[in-house]
C-alpha cells in the first residue's frame, strides 16, 4: 500500500505544473497585476505582452531559443539570465526564483520577476515589444467604478 501511495505522489508531482495551471483573460490578469503593487499605466502592455507570449497561459515553456536557453510563464522570462532552470543548466537567476515558480496559477513570482526584468531592460527585454509599443486600449473597462 505505501508503494501504490508513493507513486501517486510522485505521479502528482510530476503533473502538478499542468493541475496548477489556468489561463487568463486580459481583464484577470490585470486586476491581479494591480492587487500585487503594479502601475496602473503599465497594465495594458503587460496584458498585450502576456497576450502575445503565452496567450494569457500561466504554463508554457517555449521552445529552446538559438542559445538553448528557454522561456517560462504567462510572460515567457528566459532562464539564461532570469530564473534557474529545472535542468540544472547554468543561470544568472537576476530574479532569484526557480523557472517552475513562473509556471503556477498564482502569478505573483512571475509578476515580481517580469517587473526586475522591466526595470533592468526595459520593455524591449520581450520580443512581442513591437506588438505592445503604440497606442493600445485602455486598461480601465476593467476596473469599473462602483
């Protein structure tokens, strides 16, 4: 019996990025941004990069980049220079926090490190910038006045 129980908990482990994620909506993922500490004026291009990064996903891994490095979460941070990859691979980890962090349903690790990332590089850090430098709709429809 304690066999069988072993290995449903390593079973579960092994599942437990795909259990604890979800996918967002624009509007979630800003009221959330907004609860952790995040500007206002920035949260509609946090939206547009998480949009074009993970489509609002909170567990995707992206393919291996030129470099072998990867990207993680609803904001796609690379674990090169931001987080420290499950493999074990060498990594600045700027952001002092394990890649699977970036995968959970809770976004706050993902958030506090994509806010390093902003303050270090700049919006320009994300390759989807392009998409999310102009002018884009108002944040605001998801905060209704009450």
């Amino acid at each position: 019996m304690k066999t069988f129980l072993v290995i449903c908990f390593l079973a579960l482990a092994g599942l437990a990025p795909a259990i604890l994620a979800r996918t967002m909506d624009r509007c979630l993922l800003a009221q959330e941004m907004f609860r952790l500490g995040v500007p206002k004026d920035q949260l509609a291009r946090w939206a547009c990069i998480a949009d074009h990064e993970s489509s609002y996903r909170t567990d995707v891994v992206g393919p291996p980049n030129s470099d072998g490095s990867q990207d993680y979460g609803i904001f796609q941070i690379n674990d090169y220079y931001w987080c420290a990859p499950p493999s074990g691979r060498f990594s600045y980890n700027q952001c002092d926090v394990s890649c699977n962090a970036l995968l959970d349903n809770t976004i706050t690790e993902s958030v506090r490190c994509a806010q390093k990332v902003l303050a270090m590089q700049g919006w320009g850090a994300w390759a989807v910038w392009h998409y999310c430098s102009g002018n884009l709709p108002s944040i605001d429809d998801c905060f209704p006045a009450y």
